[in-house]
C-alpha cells in the first residue's frame, strides 16, 4: 500500500501498518509526539490500522485536533481520579472543547479543595502511565458490561446508539469508559494539566432531567503553554463584566427582583445616558431618522398579525389566559409592529421614502433562567431599534447606510476589530419555521450577500439563525469566555408589509408594497455596556466615563478653590467630583486610580494662587501643572472628539 504524507512524500508498505507504527517508521521523534492521524482527511486513533493506500498527516499537539486528543485522554484520566475519590459518584460525558475538557458526573458538589485533590489524583495516574487498550463489544454485551459496574447514563447511551454502531470502550489499567476515540497511547503522555472550575449542569442539556456536577479542566503539551493559558484565565476574571462591573458599582442584580432583572446603579445609569443621547442625536441629526415612543405591550392581536404569537409565544410575557380572559395582553419583545402602525397612521407617497423611525426601545424576552448573565443574557433590556421603510428600488443603498452606521458606532467605541459578520439564513429544510415562499428567501439572503462582498466584509453564512420573516446581517462580539453575543443587527425584510396591509402611493397613483429594514445602530444598551467593561477592563474612553475627573485637595485648606475648580468644569459639562476627605494626598490619587478615574487634579497653594491645576491622568501619569482653562479645553476637545487615549506608562512606573 502506498501512504501519501502531508509533505507529498510517500511511503510503500507490503503489509497493513497502524497509524502509531508508521510514525514510527518515519522517525522516533514523531511516534513520541504523536496524537492522532488524519486519514484522508478523518481524525482517526494512532491504533488503527491501515491496509489500503491513503494520505495521511500525523497530528501532534501543534494541531488542534492533536490538542484535543490530549485533552480527551485528560478527562478519561479526570474520570478514573474521580472514581477513585469518589467511588459512589456516577460517569455521564467527558469531551474535548475549545479551551480544555469537561466531564459530567452524577456526584454530590466538588468544592476548590476537592479538584485540588483530584488533580493530585491525577497526578498519580499520570505517572503510574497506564497504557490506553482499545477494544469493543456487541450492543447487548456492552449494555451488560456497564450494567455491571452500576453505570446508568453510560447504559443510556450505548441504547441510544443506532443498532449497527460500533460500540468501543478504553481501558487504562483497569478504569474502563465508553468512548469513540482517539485518545494518546499513554496516560504519561500527558504532561500539563489544571482542574478550573465546577458547576451545576443538566444530564442532556435539559432542565428536566437530572443535576449533575461539571469539572472544567484544561491541558496542555508544555507546563510553559499551561501556565499562558492560565495568566489568560486571570485576565478574564479581571474582566469580566459580571464581577467588574459590580465592583465598580455600574450595575447589580438581586434576588426578590428577579434574574436577568438588572438595576443599573448611578454610575452605569451616567454610562447608558451618554450612550443613548449620542446614538440618538446621532441618528437624527445625521442619518435622517424621526423618532417614535410607543407602549411596552400590546394584546395578542398584533403579535397574532406580525407571526410572532405563532413563531415567537415561548419567549413573550403573556398577560392574561386565552380561554378565560376577554383580552389578552403581552410585554413586547420587538418594536417593529408599533412603528407599522406609526407609518399606517397617514398616507405615503412614494416620495415620501424612504422613512426612517428611530425608538430608544425598551424589550421583554422571557429568557431561560440557566441562560441569565450579567448584562448579556436579560429578560428586560433597552435597544436603538429603528425600522426603514423603502421603496423595492431604494432598499440595497438602504441597506448600505445601515452597515455604514454601525461600522462607524463600533468605529466610535473602538471594538470594530472585535467583530465578526454573519449572514443568518433561513433553513430550507424546516420551512414551517418561516412565512414567505423560498424564491423570496433566496433573493433576499442574494442581495445581503453580494452587499457584503461589495462592501469587502468578511463574513460567515449561519443556517436557520434568520428571524422568522428575513434574513439579516448579525454582527458578533466574543465576551471574555469565548462565547458569541451577537451586538448589532440589520434584517431584510420583504415579507410583514403584506401582513399589515403598508403601501405607499406610486407614480402612477397605484398602491405598492414598501420593504422595511429592521435594524439597531447600536444594538442592546446592556449588552454594549457589557462589552466595554471587558474590552477596557473597566477604563473607558473619558467620554463615556461616570466620573471623568477627581479634584484632589492636598488639605482642607484648599477646598473652596477646589470646590472653584468643580464648578468651571461642570459649566463645561464635565462630570466631576472632588475628594474631601482627610487623607494623605497619597492616598486620594490611589483610590482614584483604582476608581479607574481619567483625570486626577491635585491643587494646593500654589495652584489656587496661580489659578492652575496639577493633572495626573490614568494615560501618561504626571501632566505637569496647567492653566485650568488649557485643561478644560484639552478635556473638552477629547470628550467632544470622544478619543480613545491609550495608556502611556505601565502600572509598575504609575507607583513610582
């Protein structure tokens, strides 16, 4: 048999090899290294064997697939460690993901100093390096064998197999586990590892069936890749919004109100408003938009016209009981039917268009409960929604000045880069999720993709993520765990003008359907405002800043001219506070610091006589001492330009 390599050398055989063999052959190096084998494009286990001719590419731990093999192997190991401390604890599920492993058991909780334990566990395991034997058995045999050894979800699942599966088992020195593959040779292969975490998680993802204990872990081929990870991990907690921004008294949430029931604090408050009246100022004044308030509710009526009763009822507040109750009424999860109505309420020529309504909106969505985070996931959140009706022949430009708006909001917030562009489509497979014949469907999802590729956005293609009645662009942003949140929406939709009876007058005087773009220039206020706290870790752009500069007194003595200096800088629309504590100015500019302040202003004699202001900033550390009418214009041209100033000098030449 001949075996093409990756390098488009070859390698002839007279007899059948395994994969680990001919790495092997090809160089002891590349045996010890290796994790798996690419088979004509298939990750298969270095023990099969391969008797025909084929490509193959051995895969070591610089692969990701390789990567994931060890991570695999690691969470077998995991669960040997845990049968071992833990006998009475039942085995469910262990796989590979992105950032490490998980494995699910069927245990009591496992606290910190309990995955301390198993990784010591582990440790032992590791070293005692049992060799990793494939074998399998027929469907009744191996429901018998784990029957055997009182493994219940392992017994669910080989049932769950199709009858003609393949059932194959991996023994490492006596601890056995149901699994597909591939796995290392060797449990000592494994050479850095960590347990993370554990929490609370479902047998099959669903809420109705039993709680089970999840261990996170993580591994790696090098202790040095191990130890990146992990400052990576610090990182991400020093980020993340749910712990940062309670910290920072930006948001909180509690108990007897409610999950996913945030109470945005005075500070977060400052934050949104500054956010809403820019994108609102911005939308009117600049892209031409009229704005719109309209109820938070509605009877079911209009959701029954709009399709979302049918589609959408799941996720919506109801009020009321259909069979008991003369009307029943819902919180709105969407804004779009309320404008209809907005349109609807007088005649439009097609002059007129394109019309574009703007609405700071407030939203219900009656969200899982184990779906609630922080900002991201929330069961009441506020969005820039605005809906354009066009005419057919205006609606790609239109379309155009959607995706020019919100590159220039991310543009603005300095998280374009962040991005990720997806074309959400319908699923031509499950057609009565949607209204709308698929001619419709396929020349709307056309036009946003030759859009795309004109305008040169990279962009991804997601079946069935379309709404019910359009495809639309979703612009994504990972949060600090990797997951996707999707920021901004713009969705073609040709369909709803039908259902609620929207036209306009033509030039022939007859009655044409007009298309509308839903769309939010900024998307979820809550959500945004997630995304800044873990992008700047709390430091914002000064703009956007609850408290942008703190006048620091150096005694008491100094407190009227610093009480001066507040007011100059709020008559200039500058949000400002001054620290009159009695603490060592020391003191005052550390507590500023970790406030995450801009800008510190130390006054004392010589600054009230000379009417100057000593500015340190969190940017470049000391200014120097300025006119306080030079700062107040330096501070004003960066707010009204809202700049992104980087950071000048490190943490470490801040506290000298």
């Amino acid at each position: 048999m001949k075996i093409t390599l990756k390098d488009g050398s070859s390698k002839e055989y007279a007899q059948a090899m395994s994969i680990y063999d001919i790495a092997l052959d090809i160089s002891e190096g590349l045996a010890r290294a290796a994790c798996a084998g690419e088979v004509d494009g298939e990750v298969k286990d270095l023990r099969t064997v391969i008797d025909t001719d084929c490509t193959l590419n051995i895969l070591t731990a610089n692969d990701p697939e390789g990567l994931r093999v060890i991570r695999h192997t690691a969470s077998h190991v995991l669960a040997e460690a845990v049968k071992r401390l833990f006998p009475e604890a039942k085995v469910t599920i262990g796989p590979a993901i992105d950032e490490g492993f998980y494995y699910d058991f069927d245990a009591a909780p496992f606290s910190r100093e309990d995955l301390d334990k198993l990784e010591a566990e582990m440790k032992k395991i590791i070293k005692e390096g049992h060799k990793l034997e494939r074998f399998t058995l027929s469907r009744v045999e191996a429901i018998k064998y784990m029957e055997e050894r009182n493994e219940p979800y392992k017994v669910e699942l080989i049932q769950d197999l199709p009858e003609d599966a393949e059932i194959s088992f991996y023994d490492q020195g006596g601890f056995v586990d149901l699994c597909a593959g591939p796995h290392l040779m060797s449990t000592k292969n494994i050479k850095a590892y960590k347990l993370i975490s554990s929490s609370m998680a479902y047998w099959r993802g669903d809420s109705d069936k039993a709680q089970l204990q999840r261990i996170y872990g993580t591994a790696f081929a090098k202790k040095e890749e191990l130890e990146a990870y992990l400052a990576h991990l610090e990182d991400i907690k020093r980020r993340d919004h749910n712990k940062l921004g309670r910290e920072m008294e930006l948001f909180t949430t509690v108990d007897v109100i409610g999950q996913g029931l945030p109470l945005l604090l005075p500070k977060g408050t400052k934050m949104i408003m500054k956010l809403q009246r820019w994108i609102e100022d911005l939308e009117d004044k600049e892209w031409g938009y009229v704005r719109t308030k309209t109820p938070l509710m509605a009877k079911s009526d209009l959701y029954k016209m709009s399709g979302h009763w049918d589609h959408y009822k799941e996720g919506m507040f109801v009020l009321g009981d259909e069979e008991k109750d003369k009307e029943v009424f819902a919180l709105r999860p969407m804004t779009c039917p309320f404008q209809y109505y907005c349109y609807k309420n007088t005649q439009h020529s097609y002059r007129d268009l394109p019309i574009r309504y703007g609405e700071t909106s407030t939203l219900f969505r009656n969200e899982d409960s184990g779906e609630m985070h922080g900002l991201t996931r929330v069961r009441q959140f506020t969005i820039s929604e605005g809906h354009l009706v066009v005419r057919p022949d205006q609606m790609v430009e239109e379309f155009k000045g959607c995706i020019a708006l919100a590159k220039h909001v991310m543009s603005t917030l300095g998280v374009m880069e962040d991005t990720t562009w997806h074309l959400s489509k319908w699923d031509p497979e499950n057609p009565e999720k949607y209204i709308g014949e698929p001619e419709v469907w396929n020349e709307t999802e056309s036009h946003i993709r030759d859009i795309l590729t004109e305008l040169e956005i990279p962009f991804t293609e997601d079946v069935g993520e379309a709404a019910f009645y359009g495809p639309k662009v979703d612009i994504n942003a990972k949060n600090v765990y990797g997951k996707d949140d999707t920021m901004i929406t713009i969705q073609w939709d040709a369909l709803l003008a039908e259902q609620f009876d929207m036209y306009f007058i033509d030039a022939n005087g007859d009655r044409v359907r007009p298309y509308i773009i839903h769309r939010t220039s900024l998307g979820c206020y809550e959500r945004t405002l997630a995304w800044l706290i873990e992008k700047y870790a709390g430091k914002f752009p000064t703009w956007l800043c609850p408290e942008q500069v703190r006048v620091l007194p150096i005694s008491e003595k100094y407190e009227d001219y610093a009480e001066e200096v507040r007011k100059e800088l709020a008559r200039n629309d500058i949000d400002v506070t001054v620290d009159n504590r009695s603490e060592k100015i020391g003191f005052k500019i550390r507590e500023a610091r970790l406030a995450k302040v801009p800008y510190m202003l130390v006054v004392g004699a010589q600054e009230a006589e000379d009417k100057t202001v000593s500015v340190r900033s969190r940017f470049a550390g000391d200014e120097g001492v300025k006119p306080l009418g030079d700062f107040i214009d330096q501070i004003c041209k960066e707010i009204r330009t809202k700049e992104i100033r980087r950071e000048e000098v490190s943490e470490e030449q801040k506290k000298t």
